[in-house]
C-alpha cells in the first residue's frame, strides 16, 4: 500500500492513493468504540480485521473511543472488574497508551487516522492529557504523516487515481475521482426501536455533500443508503445515494448477565467493524463511457 495523508484543517483531511499500475481496487477499514482497555472487548477480532488490512493493504480509520478509559481512581464509573490487569499497576493513564501501542504497533503502517470519542474527552477534560495524541506519538509519524489526529467530527477525503487517458464526466458524484466521508463519533442512545437509524434523515439534511456518513458510540450496527435527486450546471437530471454506516464496536457489554448495560436493559448488541471498498470502473453517463468511482461498504466480523 502507498498513500499519504494531508491535513487541510483539524476536522478536514485528504488521503491520496499512489498505487501499482493496473490497480483498480482500495480499500479502507472503518473502525469505532474499541474500548480496547475494557476486560470485555474481542481483543482476537480486532487483530484479525488489523491483520486482513494489513493484507489488503488498507487504511484503518478509527473515530473514537480507542480507549475505554473508565477505571481511573477519580471516574465514578470506576470499576476494578472491568479492567484488565495490567492496567492496575497505579500508573493508569500511562499503561492504558503502553498497551495499545505494544498491540497497534504492528499495524501502524496501516494507520492512518484517529479521532477522539467521548471517553477520550472525559480524560481530556478531567485529567488535561490527550489519549489518542499521546498514542499517535507513540505510533510515531511515518513518513506518510501518519497516524494524524482528527476532530470529534469531520471530513475525509479518499482520492482515487484515475485511469490513464480517462475522460470523467461531471453528470454524477461517484466520477470525480475521490469519495468524500464525514464521520462524527456519534452521540444520543441509539434508541432500543430505531436503534439511531431515524437520525439519517436529520443528518442527510445539513451534510449536503458526503457520499458517506459514518458515526459510531451507540454500539448499533447498520447501513443505510439515502437516495438523492440532483441536478448538474448545465441541467440535467440524475439521481445518487448517501450512504450512512453505524460502526458497533469490538467491546461485548451483554455476556455474563450482570452490569450496567443489563441494570438498564440493554439488548445484546453485535461486535465488528466496516471495509470501505473503493475500485474504479467504467459506467455510460449520458452516453458516453466515463471512468467512474464505486465504493461499497462490507461487514467485517
């Protein structure tokens, strides 16, 4: 995998594809809500996805809650047996970033981007220190630039080459050569009904331009394509869809029968993760054979 990361603003960054000649597919895994210092996350799961990145020679994009970060002698969330022991050491803040950088580091070429979640602003806000910064460093900047370090909301850029010689028509979004993500670590409580999707229609309202949504925090897992009516300058006519993807998480909150989760009557929910799966093809628009940009999103158990 070649790519390079370029950061236009702290909520808005491009990474830019430089691949073999002859390649027509990329890929990008999805990820959200790791917690994964918490002693119920699917350590075995997140290092299988890491592993069939590292093979596909994909970028990881992880928007929040990499850390749990709950069992910090001040949280009164705290709770000794949600965490592992090696994060009982009186050093807590420190081991939780030690240990995830001894597990991410055989991956950090493949790592491209983190953002913070909720958990990780509660230690921002209660002990003045930045998790997911202090992690990145220990990642180290490659030279890719990478990993770069988000904001809890904003833009992802993924460009494309296109084809030598191609001509791209203007007449549909998926043919500019690029795919264009807004991720937001997420917010609310999923609701045990609608389980979040009802905020597509809120979304899709105020984020006119990204042909993906991705949000994460709820732990739900689902995607939802919103279908678009368009128009270009020069009038005509075409439809195109904004895909909205909840990210579930690798932590399992429902075995064992007994915790906060089961007090207020959680459901058990499903642990994974998303590929992003961009490849270029060929597609008639108005006649004319353009090279054009796919993308689909694919479950990764």
């Amino acid at each position: 995998m070649k790519a390079d990361i370029t950061t236009i603003s702290r909520d808005s960054h491009e990474i830019t594809f430089h691949p073999k000649k002859g390649k027509t597919e990329f890929w990008a895994l999805l990820t959200s809500d790791r917690h994964h210092d918490n002693a119920h996350t699917d350590w075995d799961m997140e290092r299988r996805h890491l592993q069939e990145a590292k093979e596909r020679g994909a970028v990881v994009c992880d928007f929040g809650d990499l850390f749990c970060a709950m069992q910090g002698k001040y949280d009164p969330r705290s709770d000794v047996s949600q965490c592992r022991p090696e994060h009982q050491q009186g050093r807590y803040l420190d081991s939780l970033v030690e240990t995830a950088y001894d597990f991410y580091k055989p991956y950090a070429d493949n790592i491209f981007f983190l953002s913070p979640g909720n958990h990780e602003m509660s230690i921002t806000k209660r002990h003045e220190t930045d998790l997911t910064e202090r992690l990145a460093e220990r990642l180290g900047r490659s030279s890719a630039g990478t990993p770069v370090v988000g904001s809890y909301s904003g833009y992802l850029r993924f460009n494309i080459p296109r084809s030598s010689g191609s001509k791209v028509s203007g007449n549909g979004r998926n043919v500019r050569g690029n795919i264009l993500l807004f991720y937001h670590h997420g917010y609310g409580g999923g609701g045990p009904v609608t389980r979040g999707v009802i905020q597509t229609n809120r979304m899709a309202v105020y984020l006119p331009d990204p042909d993906l949504v991705v949000t994460g925090h709820t732990h739900d897992s689902w995607v939802v394509p919103v279908g678009r009516s368009r128009i270009t300058r020069s009038g005509k006519t075409y439809i195109d869809r904004q895909v909205h993807v909840k990210i579930p998480g690798y932590k399992d909150e429902y075995t064992g029968g007994d915790g906060w989760h089961h007090h207020r009557g959680g459901p058990p929910k499903v642990q994974g993760a998303f590929w992003l799966r961009m490849y270029r093809s060929t597609k008639k628009i108005s006649g004319k054979e353009s090279d054009a940009i796919e993308f689909e999103i694919l479950e990764a158990r």
